[in-house]
C-alpha cells in the first residue's frame, strides 16, 4: 500500500505542478487592484526616498501623485498601469529611481519568437534628430545623416518632449535623457511604448543636400528561425573565455607612437576584477614611461563606489572625499516586506550610520574620511576624460572629484550624473505585491560638493566636443578624434 500512497501523491503534485496557468500579459487588473498596489508605490517614496522633494517642491510632487491616481478608473493591463507609474517616477527626478516590468512579464519578453522592431535608431541633442543607423540597408532615403523633422504626423521636439517626461534623469538632465534615446533601439522602443505602432507611421526628413522627403516607417520583423541562431549565439558567447568577456568592458590599447594610451572603462562593476585590471595597467603606464592617457568613460554608467575611488586614487594628486554629506531619511521601513533584502539593509544601516541633529541618518565615516592617492604607480602623465551623457552616477563622482586637478582635462560633454550629488549607493528593488512590478529604490541621499549650485546639471567639461550632422554622417568618432589632435599637437 505504500508505494500506491507514493505513486499517488507524486501524481498529484505533478499535476499541480503542469496545471500552473501560463503568463497571460494582456490580463486586466481591477481598477481597486490598481489603486491598492498605487497607493503603496507613493507610501513607500514617501516614507524611504532621500531625495522625493530635491528638485521639485511637495506641491508639485503632490500633484504627480494625485495625476497618476486618476488614471486608474478603469482596468489596466500590466504593461498600461507601468506606464502611469513610469511618468509619475520621473518627475522625482532622479535617474537611479525607475520602474520594472514584473519578472514574469521579462520572461515572457525573454521567449518571444518574434519582435516587432522599430528599425530606425536615432542621435539627438538640442531637439536635432539625425538617423544614425537604419536596419533595412536598402532604404535610400532614411539613411545616416538624415535629418528628421516630424514622426507619425508631430513636430520631432513635440515627439522628444513627450518621451523625455517618462525618462528619469538626475535633476531632469537633458543630456542624460538624450544621451538615452541616442542608445541602440532605446528610442524605437520606448517610442512605441508610449505611442503603440500606428498603421501609418510617416517620417519627414530631410537629407544631405536639404531636400525634403517623406517615408513609411514599417516594423522590422526578423524571420521567426532567427530565434534559435540568437540563442545559440548567446550560449556561444557565454562559454566564450571570461577574459574576452572582460576585455569588452574594460582594456588598454598603447598607441604604437607610445605618446598616449586608451584605456576604456564601461563600468565600476564589482564583476571586472577593476582592482587588479588597474593594478596591472597603471604599472604597465609607469613602466613604459606613456605621457598621456585618454580614459573613455562615455558609456560608464557606474558601479561600486569602492572601485570608482580606487581608479581616482591611481589619478588624483591630493587627497579627496567621496561626498561632504551622505544620509539616509530612516533606517526602517513599515513596507519591508516589500523591500529585497530589506533585514540585511536594515542591520547595514544601523551599524554604518548615526542619527544626527537634523534627524537624519548619516553615513559618518563617507563624511569625514578622505581617500590618498597612491604612492606605487600613480599616473603622473597628462590625463584626459571622455565625457557623456551616459557617465552617470559613480562615473560623475569621478569626474567631479578630479576637475581642476593641473594634469586632468575632461574633455565632451556634460555628464548625465548630476554635479551637485545624486540618490543612490544601497539601491534595493520593491515589488508590488498585486501586478509585481517593480521599482528601484535609491536609500541615501549623496551631496558630492555643498559649494556647487544645485541645479540639476552634471559635471562640465573643461573642453566642449558637441555632435554636428556632419559627423553623424561621417559616423566619425569626434570625440576621440579631437582628443588625439589635442595630444599630436602637444
């Protein structure tokens, strides 16, 4: 009797386990389920966010509130009711502050056959909007260089304007937010989130010569066997060697001249070995007497805090802080469960910082403590940094900390992290419990430097490089260009 008693058990849990309802995302929630996960994304910014009133006063913040609630009359699919969270998230102004599709909504996104993509990627700055790449090779009219005047029947500053409110940006910062929609299929993609794919989607532009023209924008849809090369194109490159893996996301190149260096930084991620990568490479610079050294830190939107401090100590030529303020509005949360990791943040916060007469909780030792520069291969050459809008968070702490400094020139353009300080360093996920979507979380609120003016705008750089239509045309790399003329003429 026994082993019917296990066969039938095991029967049963296997049907529980084959009966689970597939992930439906066109599911509606109830306008109450809405309001109820709603209600708790505001409480839980109120009670936690560092910084929900930095650029913004309570009124206005109020009101994005109260806005988004109104739209939650009727029922909404998951993907709708993200997108009113979205918008009302970004008017905090904060770029490490963002909604999260549900992690069953990304696993369904993850197993798509067939995607529908917008096949035009776009450079933008200024409200000037050029093609900088188009997936139908034999369109010849909407090529690079082309300049886009409106999309599906709006003026392109309307269209930019629209897409910018559901960016979060430190401080609103144009350049970051451009800089975002200059990225890959960024642009097509939240374009048509927000707006859907229309039947006629019309594009007028003009092109080289200034001529006007006017084109039918169709998705792109990759044949459906495309699928399987793509995941055995993602295994292939997961079985690559992990020192090719690492070498993508930071390496240094000796000009054969050997004047200068290129080192290349797309992150402070704990993941690269940064510690022993710089270790090696500034020993390589001390030994083989490079003068110059071009640092491309365009696409580094940060990391470890731990490892952008020690990339500046191999640069600085005098002691530095991380920040002259570094706090936390509290400590607890009456949402933790809701919160990832909430009980070891909890414990972190507690041991780490200390309640002052402001009422807040500051992390002392950040305040107080300054960093020395090395003394064991400390680059004493001419540096330059590459600047962008995707140097962000760590990355414009760095170039923060080390303007002004004799031997340092921060070369293109303003950074999208903010000058003056951000919200970030403990960034946990909150997941709502009816929909699971989720948002990040920035606990701490960061000011870099108390004398700057709190404006929202990042770290400036010493010379300005800006885009021109003829360089996207070109698909020139001016900024490098112009860094390696600085260095030939010197």
């Amino acid at each position: 009797m026994k082993w019917w008693f296990g066969l039938m058990m095991g029967m049963i849990l296997y049907s529980c386990k084959t009966g689970k309802t597939a992930f439906y995302p066109y599911k509606k929630f109830s306008p109450q389920q809405l309001q109820s996960d709603y209600r708790l994304f505001r409480k839980i910014l109120e009670e936690r966010h560092p910084s929900l009133y930095w650029y913004a006063a309570k009124p206005v913040i109020d009101s994005a509130f109260e806005e988004g609630y109104l739209q939650l009359k009727d029922s909404l699919t998951e993907q709708e009711f993200r997108k009113v969270l979205t918008k009302v998230a970004a008017q905090i102004r904060c770029g490490h502050t963002s909604v999260r599709a549900s992690k069953k909504y990304t696993k369904y996104l993850d197993t798509l056959k067939r995607k529908d993509i917008f096949p035009v990627y776009i450079k933008t700055w200024n409200d000037t909007v050029v093609v900088a790449y188009n997936i139908f090779k034999n369109d010849s009219s909407l090529v690079r260089g082309a300049l886009i005047d409106s999309i599906g029947g709006k003026p392109v500053k309307m269209v930019l304007d629209s897409l910018r409110s559901y960016i979060p940006a430190d401080g609103g910062n144009r350049i970051a937010q451009d800089q975002r929609l200059s990225t890959g299929t960024y642009f097509g993609t939240l374009y048509t989130w927000v707006y859907g794919w229309p039947k006629d989607l019309r594009v007028r532009f003009r092109d080289s010569t200034g001529m006007p023209g006017e084109r039918l924008i169709r998705p792109y849809r990759p044949p459906v066997d495309t699928s399987r090369k793509h995941v055995v194109a993602s295994k292939r490159k997961q079985r690559e060697p992990r020192r090719k893996r690492l070498q993508e996301e930071r390496s240094l190149t000796i000009d054969s001249s050997g004047r200068f260096a290129v080192m290349e930084l797309n992150s402070f991620s704990e993941k690269l070995k940064l510690r022993s990568f710089f270790r090696q490479s500034f020993r390589k610079l001390s030994r083989q007497n490079v003068q110059n050294l071009v640092v491309d830190l365009r696409s580094n939107g940060g990391g470890r805090v731990s490892n952008s401090n020690l990339f500046m100590k191999y640069l600085s030529n005098r002691p530095f802080k991380l920040a002259d303020s570094l706090y936390a509005p509290a400590r607890r949360s009456a949402y933790s469960k809701y919160i990832s990791n909430d009980w070891a943040l909890k414990w972190f916060m507690c041991l780490a910082t200390r309640k002052k007469a402001d009422g807040r909780f500051h992390f002392t030792w950040y305040e107080k403590h300054y960093f020395r520069p090395k003394k064991n291969n400390h680059y004493e050459g001419s540096v330059y940094l590459l600047s962008g809008g995707n140097s962000f968070s760590a990355t414009s702490l760095v170039m923060g900390g080390l303007k002004g400094q004799q031997q340092i020139t921060i070369l293109g353009e303003p950074t999208g992290g903010g000058a003056y300080g951000n919200s970030a360093l403990l960034i946990p996920d909150v997941t709502l419990p009816v929909t699971n979507i989720r948002f990040r979380l920035p606990l701490f609120r960061m000011v870099r430097d108390k004398n700057l003016l709190k404006d929202g705008q990042g770290v400036q750089p010493e010379i300005f490089v800006l885009p021109t239509i003829k360089d996207i045309r070109q698909g020139r790399d001016y900024k490098m260009e112009k860094v390696k003329a600085l260095i030939n003429k010197k």
